[in-house]
C-alpha cells in the first residue's frame, strides 16, 4: 500500500489553476458519442481511471476511441452498431459507468457482463436494475441483480414512468438511456431534481428531452447526431481548492472555466452561507453548460445546517464541507445524507474517523454528522479507504495540522483528480 507524506502547517495558498474535466460530463460524452452516428471529439476529458474505464467498456463493444491525454476522439456506430463484447466489461471502481451503461446495454440483443473492483461490489445496483426489469430488460447477477457481477440480455422495451424513491443522476440517466431504445415515452420523476447533465448532453447530441421540474421525459427511437463537447472544470474537484482556500491563512486562489451547472453548486451556497470570500467571474454557456472561474480567499467561517434539498447538489463534496466545518465558529449539521453511506466508503463513518484522528469533533448520525468548529488540527497517519474524495479531503486538511502527517492508499485520488498532488504543490508558498 502506496504512503505518501503531506504537506503539513504550510503559509498559504496562492495562485490560479484549472482543475481537470468534469467526471460526469466526461464519462457521458464517451458514452453519448459511442451511440451517436459519426465522430464526436472531447475537449478537457479527465483521463482518470473511472472515465479510461467508460472508454475501455465501449472499445470492447467495437467502438472506436482515440485517447490523447485531454483530447478524444469517438467514431459512433449507433446503439444498433454496438457489437457483443468477447470479454468481461471491467467498470473498475466507477458506479457511473456501471449504471448508465446498464440504461444503454438494456434495449441492446446481445450478452454482456459487467464486473468491478471491491468497492463496487458492494454498491447497490438493485436502485437500477429494478425499474430496467420493469420495462423489459433481462439483467441477472449476484443476490438477484442487487449487486455485481451483472449480465444483460437486452431486447424489446417499453417505455414506463418511474417514481425514483433517490434523487440519483445514475438511475435517472440509465432509464432515459434505456428509454433511447424502448416503445413509446419514458418518464423518470425524483423526490429532487438530481444533476442534469444527462438530459444537457442529450439535447447537445441532437435528442428532445422534455423536463418539468423534477420530472424527465424521453421518447423512444430517437438517434443521437455527433457533436463536439467541451468539458467543463469538475466543481467536485475544485471544492478541496475551494474549501483549502477558505481554510488556510493567507490564500487567494483562482480556479478558472469551472462547470457551474445549479444541480452542482451546493458547494457555493454552503460557502457563501458560511461567509467566504467568494467571487464568481467570466461567466458563460458552453454545451449546454455553464461555466465561469471561481475566485476564494481566506474566510471567518460560522456554522450552518445543511439539509434538505440542497443534498442532492452537493452529495460528493460532503466530506470536504465536514472539514470546511471544522474551521468554522459553532456547530454544523449536516442531515438528510444518508446516501452517503452507499458511496465509495461509507462517508459519514469514514469522513468521521479519519479527521477525530486529527483532533476534530464529529458525531456521525444516520443521515449525516454533527460537526463542533473550531478546532486545531494535528498531524496524523490518515487512510484514504480507497475512497478518492476522503484522500483529497485529508490532504487539505494536512495544510492546517500541526505536525507531521502521512496519507496510506493516496493512489485512490488518480480516480478523479490525477494532477492533485502537483496543483497543491504550485500553489503552495514556499517557506
């Protein structure tokens, strides 16, 4: 298991840098451009693991993708012109890829199987695999298709209206894409509006998606077109600069063309209502979404609740925010997460136990965590669990802790954010 010492007690951060593709949007343009008919190239793709997984499972079904670093290239074949894979489907450690390729392999008549690492064995599949059953799909698997390994057979669907009982962007997405193939209209309403950059892209690659508050339609039989994606900067990955830039003393950092995409940006009314120093510039739509550059600096922070239906758009920055708290004045609760536990980790135990290592003071509940601020940080010998957003949060927590302090499994950060490490690194003021 990889060590990695961090950077502890350090003078500031300063500096502009942009932060790597968005994972959702990247993962999306692979799959919608594998579908579509004729070449579609991606601009400021993350190549991290979890999206180089999406790219492998459609090179297995005959697709072809060229990957140049940030750039990629797709020749789409259509739904129809994907070919029975001769191998396993390896999603690796990626839930978005599992779910939202079982949407498109459902309406396909051919067999597949899908398996991953450790962790995604233990992700529930059933949220999706039930409503894909329901409109005909033939999908088997361990404990009756709840978890992976899963096979498809894909064949005649028809189209349902989903009442989701989760505000989840994956089972959403994988209906509407099941819904691509299937006899007339298909509907999807959460309790929430999850993020909706499945129903954005669609509409980039030429299909009608008609949306009404949380409620999501598609009519079946349509072809995707080609198209030309720009990938945002993933705001999931510009919380931990935004969250170290509110944290530690004498910082200013600015984190240019950041996807602002409002089923996404919890993470900047929760900063903003904890009074950061918080500038929003150079604002603009590219591809449906939009975008602009994000200006933060040293904060006096208080704590607040957060609960309700701000949780869906702020779901992955949740551990980052608990340390955010740690830092602010009085008390933050956080309730209404318990989707957190169903994660890479268990978040809401994992979040808590690494930083009480560190001296803060967390009290888990069942649907979130109860955070005591202000507290002084020290150094400790932390754990990333695998779970790349608990190494990036330890890591910004290291910029605050006296002492030494070293990270085990820092390799799970590559996940999401290859580059982390080196972005810290430029932004730190040399002592």
């Amino acid at each position: 298991m990889q060590q990695r010492t961090l950077l502890t007690n350090i003078n500031g951060l300063q500096g502009e840098i942009a932060v790597p593709g968005d994972k959702s949007v990247s993962h999306r343009a692979v799959m919608f451009g594998a579908i579509a008919d004729g070449k579609t190239t991606i601009h400021n793709f993350l190549p991290g693991e979890d999206c180089l997984s999406t790219i492998d499972c459609f090179q297995k079904m005959g697709v072809s993708i060229v990957q140049k670093g940030e750039y990629v290239e797709v020749e789409g074949k259509g739904i129809s012109g994907l070919e029975e894979p001769s191998e396993i489907l390896n999603v690796g450690n990626s839930g978005t890829t599992t779910r939202l390729i079982l949407g498109i392999l459902s309406g396909i008549p051919f067999h597949t199987c899908l398996i991953g690492d450790d962790s995604i064995a233990k992700r529930p599949m059933g949220r999706v695999t039930v409503p894909l059953r329901s409109m005909g799909a033939k999908i088997d698997g361990r404990q009756d298709g709840q978890y992976t390994p899963l096979s498809t057979r894909g064949g005649a669907l028809k189209g349902i209206h989903y009442h989701s009982p989760v505000a989840s962007a994956q089972v959403k997405s994988a209906i509407l894409l099941a819904g691509l193939s299937a006899e007339g209209k298909t509907t999807v309403t959460e309790p929430e509006k999850s993020r909706d950059h499945t129903e954005r892209m669609l509409q980039a690659f030429g299909v009608q998606v008609d949306v009404d508050g949380n409620t999501v339609s598609i009519e079946g039989g349509q072809q995707l077109k080609s198209a030309t994606i720009h990938v945002p900067g993933d705001i999931s990955s510009a919380a931990f600069f935004l969250v170290a830039g509110a944290i530690v003393p004498n910082s200013r950092i600015e984190l240019k063309n950041v996807g602002l995409n409002p089923t996404r940006t919890g993470i900047i009314d929760v900063l903003k209502e904890m009074g950061a120093n918080l500038e929003i510039k150079n604002e603009q739509i590219r591809n449906g979404e939009p975008v602009g550059d994000l200006v933060i600096s040293t904060s006096q922070l208080k704590g607040i609740e957060i609960s309700g239906d701000i949780i869906p758009r702020l779901i992955d920055e949740i551990p980052v925010i608990a340390l955010l708290a740690t830092q602010a004045e009085g008390k933050t609760i956080i309730k209404d997460a318990a989707e957190l536990k169903v994660k890479e980790t268990n978040r809401i135990d994992t979040v808590a136990t690494e930083l009480e290592k560190m001296g803060a003071r967390i009290t888990p509940t069942e649907d979130g965590m109860i955070i005591e601020g202000r507290s002084s940080l020290h150094g400790a010998v932390v754990h990333s669990h695998g779970d790349h957003r608990i190494g990036m949060m330890l890591a910004v927590a290291a910029c605050i802790a006296k002492g030494d302090m070293s990270l085990q499994n820092e390799q799970a950060i590559a996940v999401s954010y290859p580059s982390f490490f080196e972005h810290m690194e430029n932004l730190t003021i040399k002592k």
